[in-house]
C-alpha cells in the first residue's frame, strides 16, 4: 500500500517531543487523545473530516512511541498508512470506545497524572475507578494552544490547500454570469476542487448572490443569478487534513455600489494587515479593519470577527476578534476576512490566509486580481 | 426573503408538544438547547452541516413559542427563513455564547428545574450562579430518543435526499471505467448531487478503489481504477437539513470472486431486513446479517455494525450493533449496510435506507440494479 502521504517521521517525532514537554511542564506522566485533531496531530493517522473518524493516542515518556486505538473498520487503512513510531491497537469488534480505551489503559499500567484533552465525567469517573490515577487533568487548552503554532511541514499542507482553493475560486469567475443557478456554480467550483486535490471539504461551500449576499453562511440555492448582482464564493477544502479557507466577492457586470464596498472591504484587509506581527494581541487588527471601515460609515455592517487560525480544524485558535485574549504568535496561520453585510442589499466578504512571523506576515494566498 | 424552505408552523408546533411532554415526564420548567440538531429540530433554522452554526433554542410552556439565539452574522437569516412562532434574538457583537446565553436566561427569568442537552460543568455552574436554578437535568438523551422516531415531514426530506444521493450513485455508474481515477468519479457525483438538490455533503465523499475499497472510511484519491477492479462508492447529502446515506459497490469489468461477496453482502441485508419491524431489538438484524455472512464464511470480514438511523444527523439512533440497547420503532430511519473486507484485495458494502412500521419496513432508497 502507497505510503505517499504518510506524515514524515521527523515530524512526527517532533510533535510527540512538544506533547511531551508540555505533559512534562504539567507534570504529567500519561496524555490520552481523544479530539480527533488532536490524534492526527500525534499520529499522523488520516482522522479529521466529516465525520471525523473515532480513535484515541495515549502518549508517554514511557512508551516507544505513541498508541493509536481505533475501530475494527480502520485497524487496517490505520497501520498501511501511518509512521512505524506508531502502534496501531484495534477495538474488539461491537466494543463501546470508552470501554475499549479504559481496557487499553490498563493494559499499559497507566497511573499517576493523566492529561486528557476530553475531560468529560464519564472519562474521569471512568478512568479514577479503573487505574492508579491520582489526578486528571485537562489538556484542552495547552494542547489547542500548541497547536497553533505550526511547523514547516503544516505551512506547506496549507499551502498547497490554498493553491487548490484558490483554483476553485478562478473557477467560480469563469463561470459566474447572468442566468446561472448558485448551485451551477457550486457544482462547477466543487468539481475543480476535486480534480486539483481537495480529499474533501472544509466545510460547506457558500455561493450566495443578491440580497442572500448579506446572510454570512448561506448555502447555494437554484436561485438565478442577475446582471450587477453580488456573489459571495467562499470556499475551504482538506489536503493532507489540512484546511484552507478563502473568500471572494464578483460582481456579475457592474454595481457602482457594490465596486465601493469592496474598496471599503479591501481597505480594512490592509489596515488589518498592517499592524500584524509576532507579540501583537489578536484583537488589534480586527480593532484596526473595524476603524477603517468607521471612515467609510460601514462599520456597523461588519457582523462578525475578522478571523481565526487554520490548521487540522478549520476553526481553531488564534481568535482575531474584539473579545479575543491571545497573541499572534511566529508560526500561526490565520485568516483575514473583513466583510460588510446590508440587510436587504448586498453583502462583501474577503478573505485571505497568512502566515505570522517576527516583523510582520508573508503570503499563504497569493490569488491577485480576483 | 422567499419562505418556500421554512418548516410548515404544524410541523413546528408538532415538535414543542412533543419536547414540552418530554419535560413534563421529566418534571422541567425550561429545555434548553445547544445541540445544532435539536435546535434545528426546535426552530427550524438551518444549523446543522459542516460546521454547524452556532446557535441556542429556549423552549418553556410559559414562553409563546420557542426563543432562538443566535451570533450577530446569523440573525438576519434566522429573522428571514424562520416560522413566526419562533422568536430570534442576537447575541452582542463580540460577546462570549456561554455569556450571551446566560444574558437571556436571567432576562427571561429562567428558574426552577432546567433540563440540558449539552450539560458541561461551565454550563451547569453558569446556570446555577446566575439564576434560581433548583435543579439542572441531562436531557441529551431524552431528546435524542424523540428525534429518533420521524414525523411525515421528516421522512419526506429524508426521502428528497435520498433521490439525489440516487443521482449521485447513477452518476458514479455512468463514468466508472478503465483509466479514470477516483478522484475523477468524486467530481463527477458531486457535481451531480449539487445539480439535483443537495445543500451540502452529509459525509465526506468515499470512492475507494481496489485494494483501498477493503478500507471502509477510504477517501478519494488520484489512484487510477484498472480493469476488474471493485469501486466502493458511498454517498450523503442534506436536504432541507435531512441527510441520507447510500452505498453501491461496482465492478469495473468482471471479477468472479467479487460478485460471489456482492451476492453474499445482498444476502445479508435481505436476512437483516426480513427481520426489521417495531419492537424488535436493533441487535437482531445485526446478528441476522452476520449468520447470513456466516454460512459463506465472511462474518469475519463484516468489521463494523449493520446500520444506524438517519435524520438531522446523518449518524443517530437506534444503533443496528450487536451490543445495541435499542429497539426498533415505527418511525425510525436506519440505514441497513452490511459490509465484507478482505484485506489487500477488495471490500464490498451495499447500504440502503428504509422506514421502521408496524408489520415491517418500507423502502426509501429505491434504486435497483446497482
């Protein structure tokens, strides 16, 4: 079996020895995984997506290198395709997860201070009745936390996610024109998507065109699109697990006040951009896209946060928004993504993908023009 | 705004009857939910997909109807699509949900006992700091078992989706040959689903050819299908929120031994199903199956369970397995999808999806000859 895509040992290696350092400045002897990020993240094991696999990684200091427990329906694609650092250990067939990882646990003795990263009741409840664990502890946080800053191996996943969007955003301006259905040119951009790489996609594509321009999240309808009407595209895809996530906003002939819009909206990506960097607290840009689209009296239009990391989720942390306490850091990946939305009207949105380093950000989507 | 995707007010109205006596039985003043699907179900709004909206539903038989909650980019959406009897309200633009929930609890003076359906500690701290809560009661599994008998409305969306998944899977058959690759088949059925009416993707897209066909959860890839080769293609979409899930396995050509299992795999689901009526345990047509599997020496290759039921999530109860707790209800939609994996040469899955009834079952997937 191809192991093409299996993640680098190197890699891998260098996850576990951050899991390990973390579990170590906690004070932990044991991390057990249950967020399937976060399993990919120490395993390699292909198990984000929708819906995202089950499976579980117990890592320690004390072990060899980490265990990935799963169904009977995956122990096979699980061992072709993951790095020889991992074991792969299967569920017996009918098994109940919690059941089946409580039995992995005792199998290996584990005790002491266990880092989970699900910290539900049943787990604790589960694990204090059936092991030597002093204390549980939940590693959410840190393990969400480490995630965030991305290795080079995760930049270029990223990458090459963005160069499949940005093919389905080209796609969406050869096709978009008067006559067409939202759901043509869903079904055309999805198309490209495929063929250029996308393993699946993000999340669910939007396509929305005259006044469903302005509901953020609507999905495509048979609604026919009209001469000087809006059409908000936005589109994420998976490569290698790995997310990307783009927006652009066509007008299909001509809009004068649509054209002033998107100056506005391009506007607050530059002014956000400007004051991006390494040590720089997330909420400032979206403080400075907001500012600029006041001078332009659109701010009351821009209904939601300018941005948030990409990674193994689609979603996940650093969060550029007004209430946001973290730090842009060297090595988060986020997105940029201003937009005004007039009840009724229209709505704007664009959104571009960057990578944060010392003096300031370099370029994951590079689609000019669009 | 068009109206033609609201959930009929009946329907509406049908749904709180049946979550106010499910409170009621359980002694609740107020049902509070943050489920996607059981928000859904409650208000009609489309939040369930990938990823889900965030957004809250407050059900009271002291309310008038029911109270949607949603973050500022949804609201207009929500005020647009929803029924009258749902009430939309907003949370503050940059506010936390945990603290914009709690913001409308205390306006609407919510006391007493409050059943959950997603009850974290910080929830349940959250409600008892800040409100006369007397009592806070885990109503997730309640709620689940309630949406897992359908009502006509819901079999009916069911059934829409199911015709496009049909499309999809005659689609697949239509470009399956020598010399394309998976990835290829993938664009070509996707295409085909948005064109006849999917909102989006119930699961990631699996076409797994050849030796990958053994791996149940196998994405596409760029592999190139050779002559005999078997295709697994399992496909879901939403429609009006509703998945459906189907899968078909094709021979590209012929290949003796895997029409032998295909015969095997229809074996299977027909032993399954002549079992499959109310009140029978969901074990049953698991362990039928498997006999069948038996006497041609497969079972050991059927590595994952019969089937499970569809709805608003494309994975609900009742749970086809053998170690089911569940019994079969008139007004269940399940899957039946027995399975055979044979490592290293080929796997072979047929998935249909039929309607629980009293004396038996009906078909909603109806597509023959595939």
């Amino acid at each position: 079996m191809s192991m093409e895509n299996a993640v680098p040992e190197r890699v891998i290696e260098d996850r576990l020895k951050r899991i390990l350092d973390l579990a170590s400045r906690e004070g932990l002897e044991y991390v057990l995984l249950a967020q399937p990020e976060n399993v990919q993240y120490a395993t390699g094991f292909d198990v984000v997506g929708n819906p995202p696999k089950t499976a579980y990684a117990l890592v320690a200091e004390s072990l060899e290198g980490p265990i990935l427990m799963v169904p009977p329906l995956e122990y096979k694609e699980a061992v072709d395709t993951v790095s020889p650092l991992v074991k792969v250990v299967s569920f017996k067939l009918g098994e109940k997860p919690l059941k089946a990882l409580l039995r992995l646990l005792v199998e290996y003795q584990v005790r002491g201070c266990v880092g989970l990263d699900l910290c539900t009741r049943e787990m604790a409840d589960g694990l204090r009745a059936k092991l030597e664990v002093r204390e549980v502890k939940d590693l959410n946080d840190g393990l969400l936390k480490l995630r965030e800053v991305k290795d080079s191996y995760e930049v270029e996943c990223i990458r090459q996610a963005t160069r499949v969007v940005e093919a389905g955003l080209q796609r969406a301006y050869e096709v978009l024109r008067e006559g067409v259905r939202e759901v043509d040119v869903a079904a055309e951009v999805e198309r490209a998507l495929r063929i250029e790489g996308a393993e699946g996609m993000a999340f669910d594509t939007i396509v929305a065109s005259g006044p469903r321009s302005a509901y953020p999240h609507a999905k495509p309808t048979k609604r026919v699109i009209k001469r000087g009407e809006v059409v908000v595209v936005d589109l994420g895809v998976r490569v290698h697990g790995y997310c990307s996530d783009m927006t652009r906003t066509f007008i299909v002939g001509e809009n004068r006040e649509a054209s002033q819009v998107i100056a506005a909206v391009k506007g607050a990506q530059e002014a956000a951009l400007k004051v991006m960097r390494d040590g720089v607290k997330a909420s400032t840009p979206d403080a400075e896209a907001r500012r600029a689209l006041k001078e332009k009296a659109l701010d009351e239009y821009f209904i939601h946060s300018l941005g948030h990391g990409v990674g193994l989720s689609v979603h996940e942390g650093p969060a550029l928004s007004s209430s946001s306490n973290d730090v842009l850091r060297e090595g988060n990946v986020v997105t940029v993504e201003p937009g005004v939305y007039i009840p009724g009207k229209f709505g704007v949105r664009l959104e571009d993908v960057v990578l944060i380093n010392k003096g300031g950000w370099s370029r994951i989507s590079r689609l000019e023009g669009l």
